[in-house]
C-alpha cells in the first residue's frame, strides 16, 4: 500500500489523483491534503479519505473549515479527524509528511515551489505536474534532488510518454533519476502538442479571442491557467524547459511537432534513429497512475485505444509567428539561470492578467518578451534559491505596473 500526499487536491490534477486512489484501494491510501480556498470540495476529500493532515495555503480559512468539519453529522464525519495546518508552514508540513511514500505536485504556478522543495529534502519520490517550479527553479532544485535522493516522476502527460519510452531502453536507470543529466542513447525529443484552443484560428482572429475562447480546449479538461497556456502555446515552450531539465537534452534536440488528435503523447529519437512514441486517449488519469504504480503496471478497465476509430493521425510545424511564446521560451530556456524563472513569473501574471480581462490575449507573449528583455543585464547563471523567489516577486510586480501603466504596447494590439 503506497501511501500519497496530494498538493492541490481540489484542482484538476488533485481530484483525478484522488479518482485513482478510490478505483486502487488496495495500491493506494491518502495521508496528506493541500487545497487553496474550496473549502466545500476539500471537506468532502477529508470524509472519502481521513488524511492525517489538510494543509490550506490560505491560513485565515483554518477556523471555517474546523467549522464545517464540526458541522457534519457525526456518522459523516472521517474516522479520525486530520491534524489541520495553513500557510507556507503548513504545506511544506503536509509536502514532507512523514507517512508519505509519494507527493503528487498538483498546485499550479510558483506557489508549488517550496512545497516541492520541502518534499524533495525530506526525500521523498514526486510525481511532479507542477512543472512551473522545476521552469522557475531548475538550477536549484535539480542538486536538491541529488542530495536527497528523491526521485522525479514525470506526471505531464509528455514527459511521462519520453519517460515512459525510455524505460524500453538500456537507459532506463539514468532516465529513473532525472537529476538533469544527459540520459545516453537519447538523440532527441519530440514534444506533440494539441494546438490549443486557437489551432484553427488566423492570427487576425486571435486579436479578438475572449476568456471564454481561451479556456475551451479541444482535447484536454484541465484548470485555467494551464488552459489557457495551451492557448498561447506557453505551455509546450513551458515543457521543452521541463523537458530539458528532467532529460538532459540540449535545446537543438527538443522539437515540438503539432498533433491535433493527442493520442501520440511525445516521442524520443535514439542514436541509431530509432524512434519511440507512446500512445494512449487524451487523459491525465494514465500519466498520473505511472507514477503511483511506477516501475509496474496496474491493470485498468479504461477505454482502450482503437486505432481503427482515429484513423487517422496527422503532424504539423508550429507556427512561430502566430504563437511568440514557444521561441520567448526556447530563448529563455537557452539563457539559464534565472531567465526562465522570469518567463514563467511574467506569464503567470499576464495570464492572470488576461482571465481578469485587463489585458488582450495577444497582450500575453508580447508582456513577457518585455519581461524578459528587462531581465537579461540582471541574469545571474547559478541563482540560489533567494535569487529565484526575489526574481520571481520583481517579474510578477513588473507586469502588474505595465498593466496599471496600461503601456501603450497593450493598447496598440
Ligand atoms: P487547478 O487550477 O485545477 O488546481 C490547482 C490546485 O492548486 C487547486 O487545488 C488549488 O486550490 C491549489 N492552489 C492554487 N493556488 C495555490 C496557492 N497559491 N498555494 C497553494 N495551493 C494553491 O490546476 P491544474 O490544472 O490541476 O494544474 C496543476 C498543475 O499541474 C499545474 O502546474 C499544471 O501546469 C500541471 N498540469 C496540469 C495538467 C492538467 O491536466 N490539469 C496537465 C499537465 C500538467
Ligand atoms: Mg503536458
């Protein structure tokens, strides 16, 4: 029985993992819970499963949830009520719980980071789906993982296909560690990528995309923020950093190929052209469970894959022009250092910018380049974790003051 720690528990990563753990309930048990403000969804959580913590980010909630937790019935009430804990304390208690085999990472944004930390140097193996701590703070977080021993499960979907690949190879040991290192035999990555919400867009149509727009996507159900990076395509430029990190490859060696139908979930290139894919229906659900029953397989009753129902499976390049963010990413992944700490910062707040409606959807990319520019005589290669969290505040504080300043580039669009 593996015992698991879920950050984010009422998110779209946190409620799938939790849908796991009830159809295994001999594999799996929950102990820890984190959840940032609903309070509804994380009471029912803490009825199905008696975690022995809950964690909220948001301490000022604590005595409302003791509340509602009181006001169940007693037959509805958990077993054993949960050692309740907030604020940045408070997560990093449940990320590093003692009882924990495995955190799933299903916060979203920077706010994952020291949580993550906090179960890598209790030393406890991560199914990372937040990739935005490992963007934001790779240089730091990759020696953590050395020291501690912890091991880096890939939970998106992508990286868990070219983990997934690699485990067919002779590799599989260095691929296991993703400690950053260069994983032998690995010629090159290619990441698929659905296109997002505007695949079927002209770049004159993107200047009028709404919220609503943005947050429809074709082929995956998931939170807002990283709908919407799907949109923009900051989300695959996000993963070939992600990507880069876990893996080891240089940047010539990652491509990112268009494929509207999601079914091939990314593929590896090995040195004698060998090429690797895994396939599978578009759904969170089977990336998340390789982590959990990782190095076995469990046996599933979900919908199989028919080829002959897609027939067809199609690829494309990306278009660059239409979607800047991919090439700010490669670039930022290409500078080091802090620079991709400053590209993550800078698009969690445009876009948050963007679902609050103050600024264009084609205000996104444009506010980040801006960012990063501004960034670029400030860039330190070996940032400690001091730096990434000053550097993180400063581009978030940046794109707020252009967005008050309404900066004429925003009106222009
Ligand atoms: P979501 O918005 O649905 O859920 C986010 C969770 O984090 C919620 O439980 C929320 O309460 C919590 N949270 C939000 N702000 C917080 C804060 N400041 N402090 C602590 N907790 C906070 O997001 P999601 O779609 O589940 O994505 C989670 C992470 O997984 C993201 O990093 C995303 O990029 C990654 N990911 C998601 C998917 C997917 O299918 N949803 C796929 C691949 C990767
Ligand atoms: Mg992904």
């Amino acid at each position: 029985m593996k015992a698991i720690s879920v950050l984010g528990s009422t998110g779209s990563i946190g409620t799938q993992t939790l849908e796991i753990i009830e159809e295994f309930p001999q594999e799996f048990k929950v102990v820890a819970l984190t959840a940032g403000r609903n309070l509804p969804l994380l009471v029912k959580q803490i009825q199905q499963h008696s975690p022995e913590v809950v964690a909220l980010a948001d301490e000022s909630l604590l005595p409302e949830l003791e509340n509602q937790l009181n006001a169940l019935p007693l037959e509805e009430r958990p077993e054993q009520p949960p050692q309740l804990t907030g604020g940045a304390d408070g997560l990093n208690t449940a990320a590093s719980w003692d009882h924990a085999d495995l955190v799933v990472t299903g916060i979203v944004g920077c706010a994952g980071l020291l949580p993550t930390l906090a179960a890598i140097r209790s030393g406890k193996d991560l199914a990372l789906a937040n990739k935005e701590t490992l963007i934001a703070a790779g240089p730091v977080v990759l020696p953590e993982l050395k020291k501690s021993g912890s091991r880096l499960l890939p939970a998106d979907s992508e990286h868990s296909a070219i983990f997934q690949c690699l485990q067919g190879t002779p590799w599989a040991e260095t691929a296991r560690l993703s400690t950053g290192v260069p994983t032998p035999g690995l010629r090159s990555i290619h990441l698929t990528a659905s296109g997002g919400a505007f695949r079927d867009w002209s770049t004159e149509e993107l200047k009028t995309a709404t919220v609503s727009d943005a947050i429809s996507h074709p082929n995956w159900s998931m939170g807002r923020k990283i709908t919407v990076d799907s949109a923009t395509l900051m989300n695959k430029g996000l993963e070939v950093i992600e990507a880069h990190y876990l893996f080891g490859l240089d940047y010539d060696h990652i491509e990112i190929v268009i494929h509207p139908q999601s079914i091939i979930h990314s593929m590896i290139e090995l040195t004698d052209s060998s090429v690797l894919a895994q396939l599978g229906w578009p759904d969170m659900k089977l990336p998340i469970l390789y982590c959990m029953s990782w190095p076995n397989r469990l046996q599933t009753p979900w919908r199989r894959l028919n080829l002959t129902e897609i027939g067809k499976l199609s690829f494309r390049s990306p278009d660059t022009e239409k979607y800047p963010c991919m090439e700010l990413a490669y670039a930022a992944g290409r500078s080091g250092g802090t620079m991709p700490a400053v590209l993550n910062a800078a698009n969690e707040e445009a876009v948050a910018q963007f679902l609050e409606e103050k600024i264009h959807f084609i205000d996104i990319p444009k506010t980040i380049e801006i960012a990063c520019e501004k960034h670029k005589n400030e860039l330190k290669i070996d940032p400690s974790l001091d730096d990434i969290l000053t550097i993180d505040s400063w581009a978030r504080n940046f794109v707020k003051e252009q967005v008050k300043k309404n900066a004429s580039y925003i009106n222009k669009s």
